[in-house]
C-alpha cells in the first residue's frame, strides 16, 4: 500500500474556517482523514500540506512516525507555526488510516484506552453567544441575566466545567473587556478589565456554585505584572485555571508564584522541544497542546513528557468535530488527563460532516470503538460549506 495523493479541504466552520486533509492511498477505499485548521492562515497551511505532498506521496501510510520525522528534519529552518500545523494534518490521517488498516481504533494502538468517557468543558462560553449568535443562530448574551440563563443550561446540560473570556456586558459599563488578545499593545490591565472578569467569571461563579470549574482564557493579552495582578484579583473566585499565554517559560513561573489561582498555558507551543522549558521550570500547573497543530505523533509524546513532571493534560481543542475525535484518541490513554475542551455553541452543520457523529452525554464524550479516529468525514458535505470571512478568528 502507498500513499497516492494528498488532498485539503477548507471549510466553513461558522465563526472560524476548518481545513481538513484527505491522504488517499493505493488500496482501494483506504483513505485518511485528518485536520490542520488555523483559524487566521487556512490558504498557506493547506498550502503547505500540498508542498509536504511531494514528498510523502509514493511512501507507506503505516509509517506516521518516520514520515513525521523525514517531514521535521525538512522544516528545520521553518519549525512550528504553519509548517507543524500541515504537518499535524497529515499525522493525523495517517494514524487514521493505520487503525482501519488494522481495525483497531487510534486509541489501541496508542497503548489501549484508560477511559470509556471523556470529560468536557463548554468552550467560550458566553463570549461565543456574545459575539457570534447571528452567525450560529443562538441566543445573544449582552447581560448579567443572560449569562445567568446561560449558567443554567450548563447544569441542565450536564457540563460540570466550562470556560469563558472577557466581554462587555451592558448593565456592567464599568467594566471593560479584553480588546484583543492578540495585540502589540498587550501589557499592564486597567481597573476596569478586572472590574469586567470580575463580572463575568463572577456571575457564573453565583450560578453555577462551588462544584462546577470555570476557566477564564486572556491568551496573550498581559505581560507579566499584570497577569499576575489578574490572577491574584480572581483568587476568591477558585478558578479551574487563569489561560495566560508567554513565550518566556520563566515569567510564567512568576505569575504561577504570584499567586493561588491555577495557570494553565500552551496552545501555541510546538513539540516536545517547545514545552521542555516550561516543563522543567513547572512554570504552569496544566499544559494544553493543540492537536491540529502537533498531530497524534508528537501529541502523545508531549502528555507522556508532562507526566513525568507532574503536570495534567488538558489539550486545546476549538477546531473541527475531527479534531475533537483526534483529541479523544489521545486524551483517552494518558494518566494526566485532565478535561477535553469543547465548543458546544458551534455551526449548526458540524454534525452533517461526519458518517458518525460523537456523542456527548452529561458532559461527557462517550469514546467511539471504530477503527481509525472513529468517523470519516463526508466530501459532499464538505463542498456545501465553502469558507467566508471571519471578522473575530485571529
């Protein structure tokens, strides 16, 4: 068996584009699938993959890991960003493709699975339905009340976590959100944006008690002094983790010293060599890789890394239905697992794209027994979603 081509797919995800890849092989009816979305740079990762095309057509789709390997060394002088992005594409399908080969889904051949149900958390929650009701077609929140009423679906829902950013709420004027968490201008926070977690994390907290864990997601919005008075201002409310992004590991152990609150980091890091730092100075107490963006091969290896130091594994996870399957396969043989995140309010089509979509009870992702990652994802479908603009992906 060969690898006979190598095919992507960018489709519309409702507020962020999904870019899937399609390794087609010799056998007949042997395909994988496997995901690589950015939400910011869908046309040259996709690119990209075509250009890895080159060089894996013609190869053994049962060797991920020296493809994997053969693909790294090539991007030596472009490593991470957009080149592990397509790379993790095309691990993906070919872990794929190995299960259906062997009937087996990825989780056994990842060493067998240590849980039959995974646990979630609703991903951006409230600041989803904020910014992105019209497009998804879902309640608007833009009040105290609303995200009250939202709280209360959590429950009703059986979520016993979710995680949640800071936006404007209109009966809070004194409290501002988070501008943009990409920004050069990131650095000290203004009274008012604490005033604006506060309100948001702190109605929640009202509502859904003690027991269920929020998480608030700030990304790169703060140097160090100010995510640290973040942090510290946040303490009383026991968050299930502050998600503050550096790229300096020791100014993250700072913030981690600074304060009670949980620091979770790490969705854009790349690979084992990237995490080794943060790893070794503790500077985080949950790590969260990207799937899409590390693949299976060097996803694994990451959680097992982190064992080693103590620290739980809770991957990033806010692309495509394949990429929560992709999660799933991993998060289900790891001891550090911790929670899977998962976007609920998301494109009324997503379940339209899959052969057999996940099942989510209270909460929870039942783990599908499938071979390969556990669904194929339908081409027709795919070409009824063609991707539009984004004004909020980043």
């Amino acid at each position: 068996m060969r690898i006979t081509a190598i095919k992507t797919f960018i489709v519309d995800g409702g507020f962020r584009p999904w870019t899937f890849v399609k390794v087609e092989t010799s056998d007949p009816g042997v395909v994988g699938w496997g995901d690589c979305t950015d939400w910011g740079s869908p046309g040259p990762v996709a690119a990209t993959v075509q250009r890895y095309a080159e060089w894996v057509i013609g190869r053994d789709p049962m060797q991920a890991e020296a493809i994997w390997w053969d693909l790294s060394a090539s991007s030596v002088r472009h490593t991470g960003g957009i080149a592990s992005k397509a790379m993790a594409g095309i691990d993906s399908a070919l872990w794929d493709i190995r299960g259906k080969v062997l009937n087996a889904p990825v989780w056994q051949l990842l060493g067998g699975k240590m849980r039959d149900r995974l646990r979630l958390y609703w991903s951006h929650c409230g600041s989803t339905r904020y910014s992105n009701s019209e497009r998804l077609g879902i309640p608007k929140v833009e009040t105290t009340d609303d995200l009250r009423a939202l709280a209360a679906e959590v429950r009703e829902r059986g979520f016993t976590a979710i995680k949640t950013n800071i936006f404007p709420l209109r009966d809070r004027p004194d409290a501002a959100p988070v501008r943009n968490p990409f920004s050069h201008r990131a650095g000290d926070i203004h009274p008012s944006v604490i005033r604006g977690a506060k309100a948001v994390v702190g109605a929640f907290r009202e509502e859904l008690g003690p027991d269920v864990g929020i998480a608030l997601d700030v990304g790169f919005s703060f140097k160090l002094g100010a995510a640290c008075k973040l942090a510290q201002a946040l303490e009383p409310y026991d968050l299930m983790w502050l998600e503050t992004e550096t790229f300096d590991p020791q100014a993250l152990r700072m913030v981690r010293d600074a304060t009670r609150t949980t620091i979770c980091t790490g969705e854009s890091i790349f690979g084992t060599l990237g995490y080794k730092p943060y790893l070794e100075l503790h500077a985080q107490d949950i790590i969260m890789p990207d799937l899409a963006w590390n693949g299976i091969t060097m996803g694994k290896k990451i959680a097992d890394m982190a064992h080693s130091y103590d620290i739980l594994f809770a991957p990033h996870n806010c692309h495509s239905p394949l990429t929560t399957l992709v999660t799933a396969n991993v998060c289900a043989t790891v001891p550090n697992f911790f929670i899977q995140e998962f976007d609920t309010d998301d494109a009324p089509w997503r379940d339209d794209l899959l052969t057999h979509p996940f099942v989510v009870e209270d909460g929870h992702l039942v783990l599908p027994d499938r071979p390969g990652l556990g669904s194929d994802l339908i081409e027709e479908e795919l070409l009824k979603h063609p991707p539009t603009s984004y004004p909020g992906a980043r």
